[in-house]
C-alpha cells in the first residue's frame, strides 16, 4: 500500500472560505502573535539583563518564556499565511515538523511546569533549605530534562503517526496538523506505536499533575497555618493563577490530542485549538510579569538606567 505522505500533502481547514474573513482572521491572529512574541520576549530579555531576577523562579519563568514562543511560532505564522495568501496546503515533512513541535513543546512546558511548582513548594514548606536545594545545578538539570523528555515524547509521537500509511482523504480539520485527524486519515491496522506513545503521555501527563496538585496541597496547608493576612492573600496570589493556567493548558491539550476529531468536522474543535495554543501563552505573561511588582521594578530601573544614559550622552 503506498504511503500518501511520500506522495502528496495535506490540506488544512480555517475557519471560513470566504476570502475577506480569512484576512481579517489573518490579521487578528498577526496581532495576537506580535504581542504574545513580544511579551515573551521582554521576559527573556528582563530576565537574562537584571541580576536580581537571577533566581530559580525567574530561570523557570525564562524556560516557560522560550517553550511559549515556540509553541505559538509553530502553527499562527503559518496560519496568518495561508489565511493572507488563501492557500491551506502543507506537505508532509511540514506536518510531520508541526506535529513533533506541537507535542514536544507543550510536554517540555508541563515539565516546566511542575518544576516551577516544586520551586514554590521549597520556598514556602522549606525556605531554611531553599538554597541548597534549589542550587544552580539542580535548577538546570530539571530544566534540561525538560526539554529533553519533551523532545524524546515528540519525536516517539511522530514517527509513530508518520509510520502509519495514509489512504483517506488529505484535509486535515485543524489550522496544524494534530494527531487525532491524521490519525482518522490513516488505514493502518498496527497502531501499537500510536498507542504505546499515548499511553507514554497520559503517564507522564498524570505523573506532572499529581506532582502539582501535591505541591499546591502542601503549599495550601502551610499558608493557612500562617496567622498574616497579607502573606496569607500574597501567597494564594502566586498560586491560583499557575493553578488555572495548568489546569486550562491539561485541559484543552486532552481535547485537542485524546478527542477523534467529529466527521463531518466542528468548529468547536478548532475553537479548543486555538484555546490551547494561544490563550496560555498569552496567559504566562500577565500573571509572571503584569503582576509581578520584581518585575515592574526591574522594568522601572532599567527604562531609568537608559533615560540617564541618553540624557548624559546629549
């Protein structure tokens, strides 16, 4: 049986075939995708520049930062293209590229993730001994294994979808390619690598939640003990938003990846699409850096630092 990919492409869906929406739907993703790069990007530089933000939390922030613009840069430009140029094909090495970001990069940011919920377990269960364990070293260790356990997911996800022959049809009912359609798509009665791949995932997807619920748990309990109003609401503050951004992430990541796309398809699961993609990265930035008073400061010294500098070379 031959393999579609090693013949043909892919045709992806937007949200509507006329051709003046889909360049108003080009520009507003264009938009959404400068700010959230551009925020992102503040972080890292905030981050990298000042060496009071030079803490695990902040390293874990600068992570989260990189995986963000990665993971928006991956479908959006791509979709304000075809949207611009009314052209919806991808060729298979493009999915296949698409597909092994789309999965690596948010399993690395669940990682992330937990790590930084560790990082706040430690500051708030055991701040006597939050300098040696959250030493430098340690620090990069669950960051590289982040990003290497994501890439490992990834790359096991998609050569186990691309193995697969394809003989249905070629559109693919998304504005990326997801697994669950091309997984409709295929003819292939030996899915064992699919499935171990899932089952890989859905491990190590309970394995982080269960570790951030526990963190927070034990957070929770060690706030509560504290008599300080202030410290009580300062510190519920840090943690409900990473709490609904986690929970919002897992949850539309498993509608978009473990639900079998409808036929015909919905708008809806395009909706959760965008939903997963967009709306935490635009998320992270408001809670770790709007909100964040080390970070306006920073902001504050340096915008001062460069007005001085300015004012001195005039």
């Amino acid at each position: 049986m031959t393999n579609v990919t090693l013949v043909a492409g892919f045709l992806l869906v937007g949200f509507s075939d006329i051709q003046e929406l889909q360049i108003v739907y080009g520009m507003l993703f264009l938009v959404i995708y400068l700010a959230i790069l551009m925020s992102d990007l503040f972080i890292i530089t905030l981050t990298t520049l000042d060496l009071q933000l030079q803490t695990p939390m902040y390293f874990f922030l600068k992570n989260l930062s990189f995986l963000d613009v990665f993971l928006v840069s991956v479908p959006i430009p791509n979709f304000i293209v075809n949207n611009l140029t009314d052209s919806n094909s991808i060729s298979p090495l493009r999915c296949a590229f698409q597909l092994l970001l789309m999965t690596s990069v948010p399993a690395g940011e669940v990682f992330v993730l937990t790590a930084m919920s560790y990082d706040q377990y430690v500051a708030m269960c055991c701040p006597l001994h939050y300098e040696v364990i959250m030493n430098g070293g340690a620090c990069v260790l669950m960051a590289g294994v982040s990003w290497a356990v994501g890439g490992l997911f990834g790359a096991l996800y998609t050569a186990g979808t691309f193995f697969m022959p394809f003989c249905g049809s070629n559109v693919i009912p998304q504005f990326f390619c997801d697994f669950p359609s091309l997984l409709r798509i295929s003819c292939s009665e030996t899915l064992l690598v699919v499935y171990i791949s899932i089952g890989i995932g859905m491990c190590l997807c309970m394995s982080c939640f269960i570790s951030i619920v526990t963190s927070y748990a034990y957070i929770f309990s060690t706030v509560l003990k504290i008599s300080a109003t202030k410290g009580q609401s300062k510190a519920f503050s840090i943690c409900f938003p990473h709490l609904i951004v986690f929970t919002l992430f897992i949850i539309t990541a498993c509608f978009v990846y473990l639900k079998l796309s409808s036929n015909p398809p919905a708008v809806i699961d395009r909706l959760l699409s965008v939903i997963y993609t967009v709306v935490p990265t635009i998320l992270n930035p408001v809670i770790y850096s709007l909100r964040n008073k080390d970070m306006k400061w920073t902001l504050m010294r340096l915008l001062h630092k460069t007005c001085g500098q300015e004012s001195h070379s005039i």
